[in-house]
C-alpha cells in the first residue's frame, strides 16, 4: 500500500512534500485529475502516453469528466490489479479497451489503441505507414507498419475475433466482445501486467511498448 500511496502523489494534481505526510489524514486534501495524471504519467512509468493516461483516469472517474480522484478511491479501484490474480488482470484490460465503461469491446476501441501501439513504437521510423482497422480484414500493405510488441499483438487477435464474430452482420447491428469472450482471447491481459508492474515500482519489467523479449515475427 505504500508504494501504491507514493505513486498516487506522484500523479496528483497538488502533492506534497514527504515531510508533510506523516499519516493518511495529510492525504485528505491531495486528489488526481485528468490533467494531473496526463502530466505526470511519465513520472510512475517511464514514458509519456497521453491516450493510456486517459483511459486510465476514464476508468478511475468511472467514465465521467472532472472527477477529482483521491486516495481510497485510487486504492479500491487498483486493489484487484495489484494482488495479481488472472482475473483481476484481465478485468483492468478489458475496462481500459471499454472506453464507455459499459462492458462491451468495439473494433473503434481496438483500432484506437492499435494506432497508439504504433504511434509509441520505440522502433517506428518518422515516415511510417499506420496498420488500420477498417474494412473486410486488418488492411496492409508493404508499407504498413505492424509492431513486435506484447499490447499489438494481442490487440490483433482480439479485432480478429471481433471481425470473425461479426463478419455476416449489418454495420448497425455489430456484435461487442464482452468480458467473458475477452477472457478466452487473452489468457493474461499485457496492459494488466503492465499498469500492475509499474504501480508497484517493479524494477526489470519489459515495457509495454518496447521490444524486449517479444518474438521476432509478427502475427501475420
């Protein structure tokens, strides 16, 4: 719990210093916005991701805007994650793909966190080409970028199954991957393990979006 206290001043909107936070009633007064969590995202994990830190105030706030977060709220929503099981992991991914919070898992979802993958790439050249979800397959071409990381990889294999799923169905009628079929796709959710890692300060882990101990070859 002292790590997780720790990191949650380092993402608040108004910290204080150590020496002013002799008990948990000093932390009364100390809260995390939206603008807070962007800025100082980088501060608990390593590099800057505005559309990660988003989505993770967006699950915090419960999907509503200027919500000021403070510390037990903080702690209940992240206690799950941070003891580790299967199914808290996956819960914590799947909520961070749910951008409206209401159990359902949508190719625009997926495609958006595709295109972030991509964006952060470590590897990624200035002149790339994005991969985009669109149409009757993941469309590439020899230009397209496709990325080695853990999170791109399983995002395929979740817009595969969405599309799969899907494929004999109207536009307005598209069928969402719900949790329980979330679970069958991904058996450890990467972005579970990775908000997990670095909220306990867990030294050594290989990041989200990098490349190490990732295998050589894409899915395709």
């Amino acid at each position: 719990m002292r790590v997780i206290r720790a990191n949650f001043i380092r993402l608040s909107a108004n910290p204080k210093p150590p020496a002013q936070l002799q008990n948990s009633r000093d932390l009364c007064n100390v809260y995390c916005t939206e603008k807070s969590i962007v800025s100082n995202f980088h501060h608990v994990f390593g590099y800057r991701n505005e559309n990660l830190a988003l989505r993770f105030y967006n699950l915090l706030a419960d999907g509503f805007n200027g919500v000021y977060i403070f510390l037990p709220t903080f702690a209940v929503k992240l206690i799950g994650l941070i003891e580790g099981y299967p199914m808290h992991l996956n819960y914590f991914g799947f909520r961070m793909l749910d951008s409206k919070l209401q159990g359902e898992i949508f190719a625009t979802d997926i495609s958006d966190m595709v295109q972030n993958a991509l964006e952060y790439c470590p590897e990624t050249a200035p002149d790339k080409v994005y991969t985009t979800l669109a149409g009757s397959e993941m469309q590439r071409s020899k230009t397209d970028r496709r990325c080695r990381c853990a999170l791109y990889q399983e995002l395929v294999e979740l817009y595969n199954y969405f599309f799969n799923l899907n494929r004999a169905i109207i536009v307005s009628d598209k069928l969402p991957i719900e949790f329980e079929s979330y679970c069958k796709i991904v058996k450890l959710s990467v972005l579970g393990f990775e908000f997990r890692d670095k909220l306990l300060n867990r030294q050594g882990c290989p990041m989200l979006l990098g490349h190490a101990n990732q295998p050589a070859t894409g899915m395709f």
